[in-house]
C-alpha cells in the first residue's frame, strides 16, 4: 500500500524530473564543474521539503540534502556528471551538438535525476506511513574521474548513513552482485634536459625516453601480476618536436584491481618502474597522486531485496518509436531484443571503475541499473548520450526511481533486513575500517 503513495507522488513530479533530466543534458558540465546540474537539483529538492546543503565537504558542486528523523539512514548516490568529447543530437546517427563538446555518454543526467525522484516518493511514503527514518540524497561530483564520493567520504559527509543505493543507467535491468574494480590515478612526470637531437644529442637528458621506458616496464610487468589487476597509459605530454630532446614528459596511469591492498601492492611496483626509467634516462622523476577509489562491495542481501523491487515496480512499455530508435542504433547486431524488458542478477565480476565502492565500504549497499540505452550501446559512446535526452532514458529514470523508493521502504519497515545487510558487511570487511585513499594534503580539484 505504501508503495502506491510513494509511486502516485514521483508521477506527480514527473514533469519536472524530466525537465531537470533533460536540462542537465542541454547543459553537459565536466567533474568538479556541474554548476548547473547542482543548483538546479539543489532547487528542485528544496522545493520537495528536503533540507538542502550545497558545498559540502569543501566540494562547490556536493550536494546534501536530507528529510525525516531517526534511524534507519537512507543514502542515495546521485551523479550528474558529463564526459569530453560526448556531445551528441537524439538522433540514430553520429552527428554533434558541439564538436568536441561534453555529452552525457553515461547517462548521469539520468542518474541524477532517478535518485532525486526516489527521494521524493519516499519521504511521502514514509510522510503517510508514520514510519520514522531519513532519507538522504548524494550529489556526487566527479564520478567520471572517480574521486568525487572519495573526497567526500574524507570529509566524513557518509557518515551516519545505514545503507545506500546507487543506480546507473545501463542497456539491461538488472543487479550487480559481483565486484568492480578499485584503483589509483596517477601522473608520472619527468625532467629531462634539452638539446639539439642531431647536432649534440649527448647533452640531453630525454623526458620522453624516461616515459617510454615506464611503459615498457609496466607492459613487461602484466606477466607478474594476478589476471585480475589492469594497467593502462595515456601520454600527455612528449615533447614539442622531433630536432629537441625533450626535457618535459607525463604519461597519465590506472591501475586498478578488485582489492585496494592489490592496488597498493601494484601502484608500489609501477613506481618502482618509473624511478628506474628516471635513473637509466639521467631525468628527475615527480609523482602527481590524482585519487583513488575502492572495490564495490554490494551487499547480497540488499541486492535481493533491491532485484524484489525491480521485479515489482511498475515499468512502461517501450513505444513502437522506441523499439525503432533503439534498433536503429543496434544496426545489424545479433541482439535478442532492441531494448531490454526484464530483470536479472549480475553475478560477475566487471573491470571497469566506479567511487560507490567508497560508500559501500562505509556503511552497506547495492547498485543496479535499468535500461536507458539500445542493447548494443557501448559504454561511454555517442549512442549513450542520444539515448540519455530521449524518451526512453526518461523512462528508465522513472522505473529507476519507483524501484529504490521501494527498496528504501522495504528496508525501513523491516528492521531485520538491515540487521542481515549490516552483518554481511561486518562479515566481508572483517572489522577494517573505511580509509580514504586520497591523502589529506591533495586538495579538491577545480575549486577556485
């Protein structure tokens, strides 16, 4: 019954949740910089009687707002984030809003958006019900560079929450039971000396030879690390041509792997690598520590109750314009069905990153997506981003959002569900404590 109000009160927001989605997607902004996904958000939020804090954490573009009294502490861990380079029309084809723009090619416009209605629905559920708890809405920045949840959860901003969910638009409905990777990001820049490349090459001291010869150890390296740890360069800086030895070079690492000791473990030896390439270049070696993140650590026993709800809340049939729009994009892909329609568990584990490992490591929690984008999308990919400002990405958002409204009210009203969720996570960090691994002397980036 009390699903009902909480479903009747997100249709009634509709409306405007699907204008803040789709704003946030006219106005794609990048980690550090979503000022307007954050004040728009923020605003539509206090207009639902939420208590509504900006800046938190010493974040300009974190958001806390909260409603209710008491325990249980319900979390919800928006995003609004864009990535470079994404922007897109809602159309079949490649074609750009602005060349070179940001898009939401992760769908965080949508992302967003879904945890802000179940917020909603949920406070009049719990409003009607007399059942006393709080409701928490996240506005996490920054989850594309995955350090956004971590600067936060440093500044203690989790703390005191009983369980989280985090939603993700995806191609399927489902629950993720297994583990994502953790990792660190990191800049290796050396210093080198230049000269002439072809009259006096022996005066140099090469930058980009130090990076090279990095990339050469790490590669040799991946033969003497488990098969679950990856390792992946870009190189940023290489020197401005080809008649100057280079005495200024930076290549941008991940490393990443499902536990942070093997993060660490790793992280020491690629750094090993590189103070060796500084010494066999005669170059000076400076380590730039851009953040980390933790493993995912989802919580089974939430993840069921969580997969209970998405088998139960109400999900629109997709349109015939849809169904074509979506196939249209697939192209000739071998796909059983253009759009996903039903639910799954996902018990594998996946080696691409995310910062809700960070506040799964705080208190107990599960992730899920639903269907937002044509089957055959990959992943942070124009077709992402046309999916992310059509209707059927609006769709998603809303079964999204009825799905944790029920979730949150299952587990509230069921004291003994939590008691088994706390003690999974008990059982699975073994008594350590959550340690952030950003140090306290890093500053929050893009912050002036």
């Amino acid at each position: 019954m009390h699903e009902q109000i909480a479903y009747a009160e997100i249709d009634s927001w509709r409306e405007k949740l699907e204008k803040l989605a789709l704003a946030i997607w006219e106005h794609p902004e990048g980690p550090y910089r979503e000022e307007k996904a954050c004040e728009w958000t923020a605003q539509l939020l206090r207009e639902a009687g939420f208590s509504v804090e900006t800046g938190v954490g010493g974040i300009r573009t974190a958001i806390r707002a909260s409603w209710g009294k008491g325990k249980p502490v319900y979390g919800l861990l928006g995003e609004y984030d864009a990535l470079p380079g994404m922007s897109q029309k809602v159309c079949t084809h490649k074609e750009a809003v602005q060349e070179g723009g940001w898009g939401q090619a992760c769908g965080h416009n949508l992302l967003g958006v879904a945890h802000v209605g179940a917020a909603i629905g949920l406070k009049k559920a719990l409003e009607q019900s007399g059942c006393e708890g709080t409701v928490v809405y996240f506005g996490c920045p920054a989850e594309e560079v995955l350090t956004g949840k971590a600067f936060m959860a440093r500044a203690h901003v989790f703390d005191g929450i009983d369980f989280c969910a985090a939603f993700h638009p995806g191609s399927m409905n489902d629950v993720n039971f297994g583990t994502a990777t953790g990792l660190n990001s990191f800049k290796l820049h050396f210093k080198g000396r230049t000269a002439h490349a072809g009259g006096d090459p022996h005066n140099g001291r090469s930058a980009l030879d130090a990076v090279e010869l990095t990339n050469v150890g790490i590669n040799y390296l991946r033969e003497h690390v488990p098969t679950t740890v990856r390792m992946h360069y870009v190189i940023t800086e290489g020197g401005v041509a080809p008649n100057i030895v280079p005495d200024k070079a930076c290549a941008w690492y991940f490393v990443r792997a499902l536990t942070r000791e093997l993060i660490d473990e790793v992280y020491a030896r690629v750094l090993d690598i590189a103070r060796g390439a500084a010494q066999m270049t005669g170059t000076e070696l400076e380590v730039e520590f851009l953040g980390g993140c933790y493993p995912t650590l989802n919580n089974r026993v939430l993840g069921e109750v969580m997969y209970d709800a998405l088998c139960k809340a109400p999900r629109e049939p997709w349109s015939k314009e849809e169904l074509e729009f979506a196939a249209q994009l697939n192209g000739n892909k071998d796909l059983p069905e253009p759009l996903h329609t039903g639910v799954v568990k996902f018990e594998s584990d996946t080696f691409g990153s995310t910062d809700v490992g960070d506040v799964q490591h705080i208190a107990p929690g599960i992730a899920f997506d639903t269907a937002c984008c044509n089957m055959g999308a990959p992943g942070h990919h124009w077709q992402i981003t046309a999916c992310s400002g059509h209707s059927l990405g609006l769709k998603g958002t809303i079964y999204a959002a009825k799905a944790m409204a029920l979730f949150g009210l299952n587990v509230m009203e069921n004291p003994e569900i939590l008691e088994k969720a706390k003690k999974e996570f008990e059982e699975k960090t073994a008594g350590k404590p959550y340690v952030c691994p950003i140090p306290a002397e890093i500053p929050v980036p893009n912050q002036d």
